[in-house]
C-alpha cells in the first residue's frame, strides 16, 4: 500500500469515527449546523473537516488564500480532505452516416473520468492573515423581524412553485404536507412566516428526497429525519434558526440513532442542490448564496 492510500484509508477511518460520536439529536444539529456552512462540498469532505476543526467556517487551499492575497500562518495545520484524480481517454463514437464517413481520426472523443482520490489540505481563515479585500461577506444571519421573513417566504413559494403547486390551506391541523401523486404542497396559512418557511423547505425537502429515492421501503422516519434535517440546513443558510423547532421535530421521529448515519449523505445532497438552485435562480434576493463557492 503506497502512502496516497494510507492517507486515503485514514481519512475513511476518521470519517466512520465521526459518524460514531453523533449519537442523539442535539449532536445531529450541531453537525447541521456545521453543514449549513459546507454544503457545497460532498458529504466525506464535510464530515472530514468537521471532525478535524468543529469551528472552521471558510476553508481553502494554500494557493487559493494566496490568490485572495492572504497567507497560512507559520506552523499551522492543514486539514485534510479527499480530491477526485481525473484521467482522459478516448473512445470511438459512431457518425449518424457511418456508411460514408471514412475518417477514423474524426471518431475519437475524449472524455474525462474519474480515476481515484488523493488526499489534499486546506486551511481555515482562522489559520491565515493578510488583507480581508477579496474575502466573500459571510452571510450569519437576517434581522428575523416579521418583514423580512416574509419576503423569504413569498420568494421561496415563487421559486418552489416552477417545479410544484403549492397552495395554502386552512381547517387542518398539519402545518403543511407533500402529495406524492399530485405534486402539490399545501403549507396552512395561518402559521407564522418562519413556520412557514420551515414548514415550506421541509415538503419542498420530501419531494426532491422521494424523485431521488422512490423505493417503498424507505421508513416514514427516514423520509422525515431527511426533510426536517435539510429544512433545518437550507433555513440556516438563509439565515433563520429553526433549532427551536426542529430539535423537537427531529427527537419525535428519531427512534435509533444509526439512522442519522445513514441518511447523512443524502441530507447533503439534497440541502446543495436547494441552496446551489436558489444561488443560481434569477431572483437576486439569494444572489448572497454564491458568494462562498
């Protein structure tokens, strides 16, 4: 085994050991928390940073702190993740007119493929110094008063409703629900906006989760530990801390810890794609999305 392997089995071994100290709901939330920061990277990388610096809260490498001209400090430690090795090769791709077409040459196509991983590092800005001109604002939060809340709401539904129906109801004790075989999300509309946001993201959470994962044999508590997570991810990252709420939400339907493990990856997956398509949407109200990418 050469020493690009060692490293790489380490750090699987650093992520499994992680995995293994979240063993209630308010560990959970502390590592959402953390996500909410992370979540463009995959969910190994994300779980490799947290479980080298737990308060990292912008990380680079050494020359991309360059770039932004600040340095790493002398005798600081880099934190390790995983970085895919891509290799380029050829394949043949037969013409529509293959009966006339005579250059072979013409045929080959290259593609990249993803050949392995290597270990790189990081560093936090904590471990750096320099000037701050090129750092992105790091977005902590929204004043929270009604108003703004508000606005979130209405450009949340706007954005949802390109992809699902979504209408407000009232008489029921549900705050919202997802219908798997219409589409629709009914969210009461009664509630106060930041329920509503949260209510919102969570069925918004479910229907994205059920077209990545159909099967009939997920669990009821998997499909809700999923979307009260990403809710909880996607919220923060907005800027709104529904911890109050979803701490509770979440204990209610945790009935064993490994699930957390298991849902993990797909809570990442499923809170990067709602963030990375409110950064990208052409509403500027979440322009701020795109600035730590």
């Amino acid at each position: 085994m050469n020493k690009n392997q060692e490293k790489i089995r380490a750090a699987l071994t650093r992520i499994d050991d992680c995995l293994q100290t979240i063993n209630t709901n308010e560990d959970w939330l502390k590592y959402l928390c953390f996500q909410s920061q992370f979540y463009h990277y995959s969910f190994q990388n994300a779980m490799l940073i947290y479980s080298q610096n737990p308060e990292a809260t912008f990380v680079k490498g050494y020359k991309s702190w360059n770039k932004l001209d600040r340095y790493v400090k002398k005798g600081s430690t880099g934190i390790s993740i995983l970085a895919p090795c891509y290799k380029k090769v050829e394949e043949f791709k037969e013409p529509d007119n293959a009966s006339v077409y005579q250059d072979k040459e013409a045929q080959k196509e290259t593609k990249r493929i993803l050949a392995g991983f290597k270990v790189t590092y990081v560093y936090d800005i904590s471990d750096t110094d320099g000037s701050d001109e090129y750092i992105p604002v790091l977005v902590k939060g929204l004043a929270g008063n009604s108003e703004a809340e508000r606005e979130i709401y209405e450009k949340l539904v706007a954005f949802i409703s390109t992809e699902h129906e979504i209408k407000e109801v009232t008489g029921t004790a549900s705050k919202g629900s997802y219908n798997l075989d219409t589409g629709i999300i009914s969210i009461r509309g009664d509630l106060e906006y930041l329920q509503r946001i949260k209510t919102l993201l969570h069925e918004y959470a479910h229907a994205l989760d059920f077209d990545m994962h159909p099967e009939e044999d997920v669990s009821r508590n998997r499909r809700e530990l999923i979307a009260e997570s990403v809710a909880f991810v996607v919220a923060l990252r907005l800027g709104l801390d529904t911890s109050s709420y979803s701490m509770s939400y979440i204990k209610s339907w945790l009935k064993d810890t490994d699930e957390l493990k298991i849902i993990a990856d797909t809570v990442q997956k499923v809170s990067a794609k709602i963030i990375n398509n409110l950064a990208e949407s052409e509403d500027s109200a979440f322009s701020y999305l795109k600035e730590e990418k």
